[in-house]
C-alpha cells in the first residue's frame, strides 16, 4: 500500500530526527534542522548522558537505537495508532506491503477502542487458510500481549520468514474463552480482483484492495465485462481494506458522472476541505449495481461504497463496515528511515465521517461462524435476490 500519493489505509512523514543536525565548529554551533526556541531538552539530554555515565551495560548503548526509540515514544504520545516512525527496516517492509508482494501471514490489521483488530484476512493466505476472520481481536503475538501496542509494532512481530510460524491468541465474538492460531508463513501475493457471471446477466465483481495495480486490473476486467452478456453489477468490497485514493477514485468514475464528489478530506479546523471527484468515463453508470461489505471493508472500499450510495442511492448490503476513515502521508526520512502520519479524515460525499463509525449497510445480513464452514454466502445471496429486483 510508495506511495508518495495520498493512500486511504496509509501516511506522511514530517521533519527530520532533531538530534542529528549539530556540526560543532572551534567557535560556533550550526543546527542544520533546529527545533523551536522555546523547546527545553535539557532533560533528554540529562537522561542521555546519564545512561551513557552509569548503566551497568554499556555495551548495550546503541546510539541509532536510542535515537530511534527517542523519535518512537514521541510520535506514541499522540496516540494515533496510524501515525508511525518506521525505521529503515521497517520502511522497508512497509514498501514491500504496497506492491503488494511480502512474506507473513496475509492479514490486514487495524486499532479499534484500544484493541488490535484483525481487519481482513487477504485473498488464498495463509490467514485466511487457517480460519481467522473480520473482526477477530489479537490478545497476543507469541508470548506478546496486544495491549498498548502499535500495529507497526504488530506487523514486525506477525511478518516473518517464510516457512517459519507465528502463534496467534485470537478471542472471537461468541467465544467463551480464546483459542491460539498456529499459522506457517508464507509468500503472500495479493490479487487485485476477480469477477464472474452470476445468473444470466449479473457481473459479479470483488475487489480484494485497491493497490498499485489494482486499477489497470480493474480496466481489463471492466472492458471484460462490457463484452459480456452482463447487465448488472455486484461490487463486493467485503475484506477490502483499502489502498490508494486514487485508484478507488478512478473505480469510482466507471459508476459516477465525472465531477460527482467521491470523498471529502477534511484537514479540521479552519482549513479548507478538499473535494476528490469522479474523474473516469462512466461506462457502468447504467448498470444497475449493488454493493456488499462487512467489518473487513474499511477505508478506500468505505470510500467508494458511500459514493455510490450518496450519488446513485445504491444499496449496501452486509456489515457494519470498520471504520477506518483517517487519512495518511507517507514521507521519507534520513537514512532511510520515514514517518506515517495522519494529516485529515475522510467524509463521504454527503459530510459523514467514516472514522470509527464507518457505514451502515441498508440490508443487514450476518455472516456466522457455521456459514464460513460450510462455505455458505447469505450475503451474498441477498445481492443477488435483490439486483434481479433493479
């Protein structure tokens, strides 16, 4: 999920770190990236020359470390879980996650009231494989408990090599108690999408995340579609934890009539909210369309459920969404290091905050843990009763 573009489940990195800009000369002092001037750091630097006077291990000083931890416990303090310091390693990790190419388990994570979340597992991983599901809360990574950490932190724990394993505390609703998941790594390649023929003239068509090369994914599959026999269109954003803005938007100007506001960031307070429009050809604005969701759909899918339901009043089957409404920049840092940071929130097009709120479906209709055993799709089922209806 690199870009330097806006991203819906991603971030912007500010500043650089404040204890390396100092060049000392014979009589002077130049600071390179100075901090405020009403900014005491007397005391970090007491505690950092102490530590370095009288810890009982000296060795165990890492100078880059330090700093890096410096930088961690600061951007904590604001208690954002999606606003991050990655060091380089991280960053590194966090590139791959946008091409949509690593090694780990295959699951989208998320913060909801203090408790780590299991968002989406993705399309044929090994998380989805071992039966996890939308909504399941993580007690423990390992012998790690969940509590007070970031989902950075979370991801570094859970990612790993691949062939190794990763033991999972997961408390589900409906559980009297919770049960651990042994999951083996693996490989994880993310496909973009797939769609088929329900019925005679129904394109059913699921977005699994709306990734760097989701879209030229989505044109092919749309051109498809458009030779077919279909005449109607079920969109399925169910496990779709988003992806870049932009290639939600561009999705969305297949529906919508170029202009119609397909989401509103809004940077709070005084400044100026920004209008993001359709953009695209309008090929699909004919088709009659339907879309499902769950607990798994959240941020760019929240963002392109609601355009279509505030601009064409289309009905929204399923769950409650998750709500993952905020907006994040990603920028780089020194040495390769970077720092995520939520900038806005996102509003649908009608002013709705989706942030720990996300949507209501229109049509209400709940996954068990028996349907997902047998492979049965209620939901599913209910598209598909009612667009034969449109």
């Amino acid at each position: 999920m690199l870009e330097i573009k806006k991203t819906i489940f991603l971030l912007l990195l500010v500043s650089g770190v404040f204890l390396g800009g100092f060049f000392l000369g014979e009589s002077s002092v130049v600071c390179e990236i100075c901090p405020p001037e009403n900014i005491d750091f007397s005391v970090f630097w007491q505690t950092w020359n102490v530590l370095e006077e009288k810890f009982v291990e000296p060795g165990k000083l890492n100078v880059q470390e330090m700093i890096y931890g410096a930088i961690t416990g600061m951007v904590k303090t604001l208690g954002d879980p999606y606003t991050t310091f990655l060091n380089p390693e991280d960053t590194k990790k966090f590139k791959e996650d946008i091409e949509g190419i690593f090694e780990g388990v295959g699951m989208e994570i998320g913060m909801k009231e203090g408790e780590l979340l299991i968002i989406a597992p993705l399309e044929g991983t090994p998380a989805q494989k071992a039966g996890l599901l939308p909504g399941d809360k993580i007690l423990k990574i390992e012998d790690t408990f969940t509590k007070d950490i970031t989902i950075d932190e979370a991801v570094t724990l859970i990612r790993g090599p691949k062939g190794t394993e990763v033991t999972l505390t997961i408390l589900r609703e409906g559980w009297e108690k919770p049960k651990e998941f042994t999951i083996r790594r693996g490989v994880i390649e993310i496909p973009s999408l797939k769609w088929e023929m329900k019925e005679d003239d129904i394109a059913y068509l699921k977005l699994y995340h709306f990734s760097g090369k989701a879209f030229s994914d989505f044109k092919k599959a749309a051109i498809e579609i458009l030779d077919s026999p279909a005449q109607k269109i079920i969109l399925d954003l169910r496990n779709n934890p988003g992806g870049y803005l932009e290639v939600a938007q561009d999705i969305a100007g297949w529906f919508l009539k170029r202009g119609q506001i397909v989401a509103i960031e809004d940077f709070g307070g005084d400044m100026d909210k920004k209008e993001y429009k359709a953009r695209g050809n309008e090929r699909f604005l004919n088709y009659p369309v339907v879309v499902l969701i769950n607990q798994g759909s959240a941020s760019g899918s929240e963002i392109l459920a609601a355009a279509l339901r505030d601009n064409r009043g289309v009905k929204i089957i399923g769950e409650s969404s998750f709500g993952k409404g905020s907006v994040q920049e990603l920028e780089e840092l020194r040495e390769g290091s970077s720092l995520k940071v939520t900038v806005a929130n996102w509003l649908t097009p009608k002013g709705e905050l989706i942030t720990d709120v996300g949507l209501e479906p229109d049509i209400k209709i709940e996954m068990t843990t028996e349907d997902y055993e047998q492979e049965r799709d209620p939901q599913l089922d209910k598209a598909i009763e009612v667009i034969k209806e449109l």
